[in-house]
C-alpha cells in the first residue's frame, strides 16, 4: 500500500458563516494529499501529461465526522490501497492534528485517459514501475 501525509492549515477563506472549514473545500484538500503524493513519488501531474495522459476524477465520496476550524492544523492521508489497472483509487482521511479527531473520510477515483483517443486505457508502465514497489 502506498501511504502518504501532507499538513495544511485552515485559511480564513476556507471557512463558512458557522466558522467551520466548508464542506467544498474537502476536495480540494484530497487533491492536495494526491498532488503532494504522487510528487514525493516522482510522478507530479506534470509528468504524467507530458508522457501524454490524463487523469480525470471519475467518482468521489466523503463522510463527515467532526468539523474543522480557521487556522487549525489538518494531516491529510493519502492511501493507494490497490495497485491500479484502469482506475486508481486514491482514499483520505483528514485528521485534526490538535484535536486528534477524524474530520472527514473518502476517497477519489481517477482514470488514465490517453487525450489523443478521448478514451480509458490502463495505467502506464512508468506510473506502475514507480509505485508497484508499495505492493510486494
């Protein structure tokens, strides 16, 4: 399994009228638990369209537990908990570092698409070399 932490903290902006982190910005702290571990691994989103493939999001899904608040710390983890064929689903749990407490569970998929065709196709052989190692 591949595993990965990232710490944010709640900007002002990221908050609501009831001064909790609003329910939108969740995926865009997914995507920065993601973003931060395919880079630690050699594979920033960059990479992968200059080898000529897209990863669009093709499902998601989030569970709230706790709120979270402006300027608390929130440990972001990022799991690959099987290595990826076609799909790769990536799942989060976000943490309050201070409060110790579940805020949110999900996960995101994603699927390669090779932009030329418009089509699926499965995962690359550089993307698999790089993190087939996490599933010995």
């Amino acid at each position: 399994m591949l595993k990965h932490t990232t710490e944010i903290r709640v900007r002002y902006g990221d908050t609501d009228q009831m001064k909790f982190a609003y329910h939108g910005r969740y995926l865009d702290y997914f995507e920065i638990g993601r973003s931060e571990m395919m880079r630690d691994n050699g594979l920033p989103y960059k990479a992968v369209e200059e080898a000529g493939y897209h990863m669009p999001v093709i499902e998601t899904m989030i569970k709230f537990k706790n709120p979270a608040f402006y300027d608390e710390v929130l440990v972001i983890e990022s799991r690959v908990e099987k290595l990826p064929l076609l799909k790769v689903r990536i799942d989060h749990t976000i943490t309050s570092k201070e409060r110790g407490v579940v805020i949110c569970e999900g996960y995101i998929e994603l699927v390669f698409v090779d932009p030329k065709l418009g089509k699926p196709v499965r995962a690359p052989e550089f993307f698999l070399n790089v993190i087939k190692k996490y599933f010995d």
